[in-house]
C-alpha cells in the first residue's frame, strides 16, 4: 500500500491540473468516471503538433501531410496492440465511445437486425447503449430485451442466459457500469451470446482506463470507448471491430475519405478502416490519444489493478465510518467507483457543499435512469477514482461528507 | 455568512424537511409537471383557481434537492389567495431575485420569505433548482399548458 502511493505522487507530478485549488481547498478530483484529467505528456504532445506539425491527414502530397498521416496510422497501430486487436484496420476512429456504439448499431441496423429478431442489454446501461438499440429496435420492427441484475450490482448470468434465445442478433453490455463499477464477465458472456449465434457490443467507457482490454481474449465482435476517459483529449473515440464482420457491414456516413471511386451516378466505398471514418478525422485528439495509451503503458496494469483496489478498499472502509450512507453496487471484485446515497440529503445538495470543500464527485442519475428504478433511488453520488487519486483524496471526500451533516442532520 | 450558510438557511432546511402543500389536489383545476433532465428533479405542481381568477389552493409532489422542494413548498404557501395576473409578477420578480444583480428592498419586501432563496445566485449551477416549480406554475397557468416542462 504504502509503495503504491508513493508511485502515486509520481502520476500526480504529471498532472498540472492537480496542482490548483478549487474555492481555496486543494482540488480532490473524484469525477474521473466522466472524464479523466490529462497529464503533461498528452498536453504536450497536442501542442508540438498544433505548433510545429499541423497538417490534413490522407489528402496530401506534401510532407507536413505524409507525416500528420503517419502520426495517425502509428496511433491506429498501437490502439490495435493496446486492445490486443487481429490488425490495424480493426480500430475506427470515432468522435467517442457514444459515436461508437452509434455507428456499430446504425451498420447492424441496416443488416443484421430482423423483424422479429432481439436485442439483449443489460439493466445497468448507460442510456449511450440503451437509446441508440431501441432506435434500431424501432425501425427493424425488432425486441429489445432487458437482462436483469442482482441487488448487488452484478449480472445475473443465469437470467441472462435465460434471455438469450434462437432470435437474439445482437447482445450489448458495458465492461464496467459507470455507476456500480462492476467489473463485468466479458468473456463470459460474450461466450453465453456465441451459443445462439449473436453478435456482441461491450460499451468499453469505463473499462479501457482501469481494466486489460483484449478483445480477442473477450471474443466480442465490437469494443468501444473514449480518449477523454484514458487521459487523452475530447472529441476522439474508437469502434474496435471485428474485420471479417464490418467488412460486410454497410457504411453509415458518407462523404470524402470513404469512397473509392464517385461519379454522378454512384459511388463505390473504401476499404476498412476507411470505410466507416468520412470527413475529416480529429487529427489533432487522434495523437493526444495516442500519447494517452503510451501514458498508460507508462504506468502499467499491475500498478493500476493494485492502485484501483487499495484505493477503493479505503475509500469504502472511510465510508462505513460515517452514518446513513447507503451503497448502491458492492460487487465483488468491482473497479474504484463508489455510488451512495445518504439518509435525508438530496445528492445534488450533497454535490454543492462538496463542491464548496474543492471535492468534484458527480451527482444525479449518470445517464442511467432506468438503473436509478432499479433501486428506486432519484439520484446517487457518485465517487470515482483514477490512478492519480490517493488517501489523501479519500479523506477530503469523508472529511467533506461530514460537513453535509452539519446542514443536514 | 458563508456562502454555503446563505444558501442553507434555517427557513430552507425546514421547508426542506417539512414542506407545506405536499401532495396533489384532487380535483384541480390546472397541472403541469417540472421536470430537469439532466437531475432528475421531478415534481407535479395542482393548482384550484376560481372561476374569477383567484388561486384558491395549490400544492406540489414529486422529489428533487432541499433547494427545488423548499421552493415548492415556499410557492404553494405564497400564493394562495392571489389573483392570476399577481401570481405572475410574483413569479418573474422571483426568478430575477435568482439571477440579478438589480435587486431591491422594495423587491425583498414584496417577495417575502420567498427572498429567502436569493442564495442560489451564488451557486449558478442550482438556480434551475429553485425555478423549477415556478416554471411549472407558468406553465399550469398558460393558455397552451404543456404537461411536461424543464428547466434545462
């Protein structure tokens, strides 16, 4: 414990953003299942390209063009090593991980999805993989199924195999739920799917900062998530898929940079991985995010696997100490994400006197108000940790939440 | 005063913990119901006007943060007795009380109680709070009432 936190301080020397105070408290930053802060080497990197490398990618036969192009196929090269994909073409840059599941949910729309057919999702979705399926559901003429999950917070495999039938085509779950951290069976599951033939989307957004990706380890069809979550920049994300299956997928948006030949009359579309990127990529959040996942290979998993439980191990052990919290997820073996909510306080009043004591948590219904029914609560608060995070925050979120109780006793 | 004790007062925890008018009124005469997306706030604001205009009842239901029930709660117990046309001035001398800087004594005095929650002005992020109820009492008195409103 005590050598982990000590590494700790050298991830938070990276992080400028670290350094300042919020109302006069020194920032304690629980907010990171939302999005993460950015160390020093990904803001440097966006800077050195936006001052000295700038240029369109896939266009030009100048140099500053060839090189920017390269830039952004060396980071589609190490993605497709992070997430241990069969080749490069398997990483499709996207604007984030909702764009993601978009694109993979518009393309199975237009192909795979029958009259008649069923699409299985969990209870614990963010509305990112709710929303996009019962668009699809609606306009195929196709079910979507619910599976449920125990009072705990995690699957419950046996309802879940139960929901699978002979009809189901597509089967959608997170690797790890925004709100109760749980850490989900992917391969499991995906190899449940696999016995009635569906194809299977896992919403990686919480899972690519604080878990192993191996997507062919996970045998899903499609892995999604976000740069802004891995401490790289906004505006960037990536659909990990299959090749064998998009390769037979329709495209979903058109325009430059997807065709291979265009005339008046029809087009013809290019190749995987351009296939399904039109316009103009977010060059410039492509690098930062390439920066990102060197940051994280940087750290390593054993690090963060071992920060993310000693951390949360702590942080939960402060939260019995203070009375009325109640938990909502307590999975065993869940990732460092901590929703509660407290006997007589509104969690948005709890979010205002955090606030004013420099703790940024997250209160409300995180994108999953059908979850919040699930446990017939409005809202939750919602603590989530990164690798910067250590004691120290910790108690500045307890020391903070024993402030709510002199308004609210 | 801190800026947390101005937004906390007494008279807002004990709406908060008690609030006045809790409930639906049946029969009512106009509805809407406020909701803010993006919180999850939620409340059914019933309101039994007279045939000349007067609010002879009102009451508010739903969940949200002591500042949005508190204002409920505030709301419902201005208002009995007024005109329409009053309810409505009432209603954007508040919502100023909110977010301007412009306020006067002569304001205060004519918001009553109510100007207990001009402590919101601090907290940007919380005046959709305290407006969500009022919003909804617009919208229960429009001629075009909508039943689902938000303040976000």
């Amino acid at each position: 414990m005590r050598e982990l936190f000590d590494k700790t301080q050298w991830i938070r020397d990276q992080f400028p953003v670290l350094k300042r105070k919020v109302h006069g408290h020194p920032l304690v930053y629980l907010d990171n299942g939302a999005t993460t802060q950015k160390p020093q080497s990904v803001i440097d990197r966006v800077t050195r390209f936006l001052s000295e490398e700038y240029s369109t990618v896939h266009r030009g036969v100048y140099l500053m063009s060839q090189e920017s192009t390269e830039f952004c196929e060396t980071v589609r090269s190490t993605i497709a090593r992070f997430v241990n994909a069969r080749r490069p073409e398997e990483v499709i840059f996207t604007s984030g991980t909702t764009a993601a599941i978009n694109l993979a949910a518009t393309a199975l729309g237009k192909s795979v999805v029958t009259p008649g057919g069923e699409i299985v999702i969990t209870q614990m979705e963010h509305h990112a993989n709710i929303v996009p399926w019962q668009q699809v559901a609606l306009a195929t003429g196709a079910t979507l199924k619910i599976a449920p999950i125990m009072p705990d917070g995690s699957v419950d495999l046996e309802a879940f195999e139960r929901t699978l039938t002979p009809k189901t085509q597509i089967v959608a779950f997170p690797h790890i739920s925004n709100v109760l951290g749980t850490v989900n069976p992917v391969a499991q599951m995906t190899a449940m799917a696999k016995t009635v033939g569906a194809i299977v989307v896992v919403d990686g957004a919480q899972g690519i900062a604080h878990h192993p990706v191996d997507v062919q380890a996970m045998g899903c069809d499609f892995y999604c998530f976000s740069a802004h979550k891995m401490y790289g920049p906004t505006g960037v994300g990536v659909l990990v898929g299959r090749y064998d299956l998009m390769d037979q997928l329709p495209p979903v948006q058109f325009g430059g940079d997807m065709i291979e030949t265009v005339t008046f009359e029809k087009s013809t579309f290019a190749k995987l991985p351009a296939k399904f990127e039109a316009g103009t990529p977010p060059i410039t959040e492509i690098i930062g995010m390439g920066a990102a996942v060197e940051f994280i290979e940087s750290i390593g998993w054993n690090y963060i696997l071992g920060h993310d439980q000693a951390i949360l191990n702590y942080a939960l052990a402060g939260l019995e100490t203070i009375p009325g919290i109640q938990l909502i997820g307590t999975a065993p073996g869940k990732s460092a994400i901590i929703s509660f909510v407290m006997d007589g306080v509104h969690p948005h009043d709890v979010g205002t006197i955090l606030d004013m004591e420099g703790v940024a948590v997250r209160v409300g219904h995180h994108c999953a108000q059908p979850l919040m029914g699930v446990y017939d609560v409005p809202a939750t608060i919602r603590a989530s940790f990164s690798v910067y995070n250590t004691e120290s925050d910790a108690d500045g979120l307890l020391s903070a939440l024993q402030k709510v109780r002199h308004y609210f006793q | 005063m801190s800026r947390l004790d101005g937004l906390y007062q007494q008279l807002i925890l004990d709406h908060n913990k008690s609030p006045r008018n809790f409930g639906k009124l049946d029969p009512h005469s106009h509805y809407s119901h406020g909701v803010n997306p993006l919180c999850g706030d939620d409340y059914e604001v019933t309101l039994q006007v007279s045939p000349d205009g007067i609010i002879e009842k009102s009451a508010f239901v739903g969940s949200g943060c002591a500042i949005s029930k508190s204002s409920g709660s505030l709301m419902t117990s201005a208002i009995e007795g007024k005109s329409v046309a009053d309810v409505l001035a009432l209603k954007d001398r508040f919502l100023n009380l909110l977010i301007c800087d412009t306020v006067t004594e002569d304001d205060r005095a004519v918001l009553g109680k109510l100007a207990v929650l001009e402590g919101v002005k601090k907290f940007p992020a919380r005046v959709k709070c305290a407006a969500l109820v009022w919003r909804a009492i617009e919208d229960a008195l429009s001629e075009s009432a909508v039943q689902t409103i938000s303040t976000e």
